[in-house]
C-alpha cells in the first residue's frame, strides 16, 4: 500500500432512544426513504446480529445431524460434536456475526473543526537503531493543531538508539529522551508516563510510520466520541508486503481481518486492543489503571483494564500508521505466540470481571473465551480431515466446513470496499496483491492455529517469556 494523505471515519457512539424517526443526512446512520429515516440504536444492532448468527447456528446444526452421527460412529460421539462444532457451528456463528455487524455500521465523518488538546507520544525502543530515526521523522510531520510533545523511551538499549534520537533532540525541541535500565517495554513506558503532563498520550512502535493526518484523526474521533471513551485504536497497516509471501499473507490480515474486528467491536463500544503501535489514550485513564503492566501482551492487559474501569475503546479506520510485519517465519511464529498469549493474560487479569459486565463488549470477550478451543480443533481436525478429503472421505472436511468459506469472503469482500473507501479518501491506493489473498483465504488458518495454540499453551503454563 503506497503511502500519501485527507479523512473519512467511523460511527461509534450510540443513542440510547429506540427506534426513532430522524432528520436523514447523507452520512447518518439511519435506514429509510424519503426525508425521515429509521435510526436503529447500537444495542438493537448487536441484537439482530446475535439473532442472525444464532438462526446459522441452528439451521447448520440441523443440517450437521447425519454428519454428527458418521463421526460419532468413528471417534464416539461427544468428540464429534466438539469436532463439528469447532470447526463449523462455531465459526459459522462468529463469521455470521461479525458479518452482520460490518453491514449494520454506518460511518460518520468526524469533524475536524475544534480546539485539540496537548498530547504526548512515546516511542518505546530497544536497539532499534536502523528504524528509529525514519520513525521519529515520520512522527514530527504530523499536521496535529495542538501541542505535540515526542518521548523516546529508550528500554536500555546497547546499540546507538538512544544516541540517534538525542540527536534529533538537538534539532528538534518537540523531542526529549527518557532512558531506563533494561527491563521490559512496560517499564519504557511508565518511565515516560511519569513524566508527561499532557491530557492525552500516544504510543507508536519503533518501527511505526505515522501518516502526517494520523494523530489528528485519531483524536479527532475520541473528540467527537462520547466522554467516557478512554482510548482509539489506529488502523496499522503492513508496509513491507513485497517482502516475501509471508509479509504478502499478512498484508490482507491486517488489511481486511483486524481491522473488520476492531470495526465491530468499536461498533458495540469495545475495541478489545488499543495496540501499542498506534493507539491514543486520556492519560488519566491510564494512571487510573495503573500504567502499562509487566505482561508480554502489555498492550491488551491495559486495553482490558481500561474497559473494566468503566472506559470505552473505540477504533478510527482513517488513522493510519504502517508498520514492518516479520518477514521471517521463526519472527512471525514469536510475534503471534506473543499476541496469543497476550489475550490469555487479559482473560486471567480481567476476563471474569468482564463477563460479568452488562455492556456489549461481554460477547467479545466471550468469543476469546473460546479462541483456545477453536484454534486447538483447528490444528488437530482440519489437517486430519484435508488428508482424508484426498482419499475421497470427507468425514471431517467437508460441504458443512467448505460453507464457512463464502461467508469469510463475504466479510474479506465488505471489509476490502470499506477499506478502499478509506483509502480513497485519504489519497491512498490499496495494491494488487493477488498471491497473498488467496494463500490468505487458503493456508494463512493453517499457519495461525497451531501457532496460538503454542501460545495459550506457554501462557496456561506460565512458561519463561520471550519476547
């Protein structure tokens, strides 16, 4: 994806009026003709997107009756229909779902008209010497209106990060350096937080390239959004997906897939990862949840936190940063058993107290929940059956599996208009990537499953983090 500017947005407030009649505007979020229009209120929404994933869910099961009893007859039945509803009724819910709730949300433009408040961004690094010049250079183009303060928080690093960005410093007073012993990115980054007196804090990765609108829209949304949102995700997109297939994979599940969750979470009002390579924050609320935590999924732990303390997260799609995917297989598998292992440690953290919540973030928090379980049917089904569907025996995959497919495409093909519509708007371009959308759709599962698998394994045990 080339790399230029200019705006677009995302509904993510709610009117708690039921089904009301509005005034229709080209961009309102109501549906209708004429000169009024219905407006369905969020929790209606997250309704009818429950009902139509539960009404797949039942009609698939009906039809996975015969296929429940074939397999029974092979494995005993209760491991057929955790091996069936792993693999099928399961997804088939979620995928239905999360479709649904592409197609309820309405973007709104955010306005841009308005005072915006001081902010500070931190930088965490360690011996990232290569990338952290460009990445600070990319930062303090920003066209932000407001005062905007840069940290280096340098995690002790042995190589010349700190020195590079010292002196950038000296040409930059926007720039200062905050160093620490050597221990671990959340201590980078509370050292930096002590520090700022600013009423909203970013963050961004070493090797995240900022596009000069990013910061603006991103607070321009926690602006326009309601006053207890804590915290907007950007939209991190891979910059190097000529890099290898690997990188090209992961260009289209960051592209379309993420960014379709962060979309329907942010729709009900719980983005469950402000990540730490591009996200906004109050700062309060950060202090309030007690700074980021010493965990290897540091960025979802506070996320998590931050949601427990009554917060809400939300994403904006037109805040775009780029970043480097892992171009080599061993990096990637440590990235995603990270991720992976993240997610167990807010569940543990804060996932009980969460579920117990009313609001609507509960059900994706449920949906982790089950994560270890799908992925763990995946790794030990789905290759057990693609070898048997070789030999003509389709016990396992099968037409009952094979359906989940077009619904995947169809959220790959409503996510990828959204996405160009973004793009478009903001003079970008997406790239002709044919190769890596179809390993993608294809093998990319393949891949990821056992991967997460490994890192709800590690976590679970509590085993030594690498990171």
């Amino acid at each position: 994806m080339s790399v230029q500017p200019t705006l677009l947005a995302e509904e993510t407030a709610s009117s708690d009026a039921v089904l009301t009649l509005a005034p229709a505007t080209p961009s309102s979020p109501l549906w209708g003709v004429g000169r009024f229009r219905f407006y369905l209120r969020v929790r209606t929404r997250f309704l009818l997107t429950v009902l139509f994933g539960a009404g797949w869910a039942a009609f698939s099961t009906w039809l996975a009756l015969g296929w429940i009893d074939d397999l029974g007859r092979v494995v005993t039945l209760p491991v057929a229909i955790a091996v069936i509803c792993g693999v099928a009724i399961i997804p088939g819910y979620l995928n239905v779902q999360l479709a649904s709730s592409l197609l309820f949300d309405r973007p709104t433009p955010i306005g841009f008209v308005q005072s915006y408040p001081d902010v500070t961004m931190i930088i965490a690094a360690y011996d990232e010497e290569a990338a952290i010049r460009e990445t600070l250079e990319y930062a303090l183009r920003q066209d932000y209106p407001g005062r905007l303060e840069i940290i280096l928080a340098d995690d002790g690093s042995t190589d010349a990060t700190p020195a590079i960005a010292q002196a950038v410093a000296e040409t930059h007073p926007r720039v200062r350096v905050v160093t620490t012993l050597h221990g671990g990115k959340s201590v980078a980054l509370n050292a930096a937080l002590a520090t700022i007196r600013t009423p909203l804090v970013a963050t961004i990765d070493a090797d995240t390239l900022l596009m000069p609108y990013a910061l603006r829209h991103a607070v321009a949304r926690m602006l326009a959004a309601p006053p207890d949102t804590v915290a907007v995700a950007g939209s991190v997109l891979v910059r190097n997906s000529r890099a290898g297939v690997l990188a090209r994979m992961q260009e289209w599940d960051y592209f379309l897939a993420i960014a379709s969750v962060k979309r329907q979470q942010a729709l009900f009002q719980g983005t469950l990862v402000a990540q730490g390579a591009f996200s906004v924050y109050r700062t309060d609320a950060v202090r309030r949840a007690g700074g980021w935590p010493n965990k290897i999924g540091e960025d979802i732990v506070l996320t998590w936190a931050l949601i427990r303390n009554g917060g809400r997260t939300i994403f904006e799609p037109s805040a775009i940063a780029f970043t480097d995917a892992p171009v080599r297989f061993l990096h990637f598998v440590r990235q995603r058993r990270r991720w992976a292992r993240g997610m167990i440690e807010g569940l543990r953290e804060h996932g009980g107290h969460l579920l117990r919540g009313r609001r609507l973030h509960v059900h994706a928090v449920a949906a982790n929940c089950l994560f270890p379980y799908l992925d763990t049917v995946y790794t030990v089904a789905i290759p057990v059956g693609l070898v048997l569907a070789l030999t003509g025996n389709f016990i396992i995959v099968g037409p009952m599996t094979a359906a989940v497919l077009p619904i995947s495409l169809t959220i790959a093909l409503t996510m990828y208009v959204r996405q160009r519509a973004v793009f478009g708007k903001l003079g970008l371009r997406v790239r002709r990537n044919v190769l890596g959308f179809v390993l993608y759709v294809l093998v990319y599962q393949l891949v990821m499953s056992p991967i997460s698998v490994s890192g709800y394994a590690t976590e679970l045990v509590r085993a030594r983090r690498v990171w």
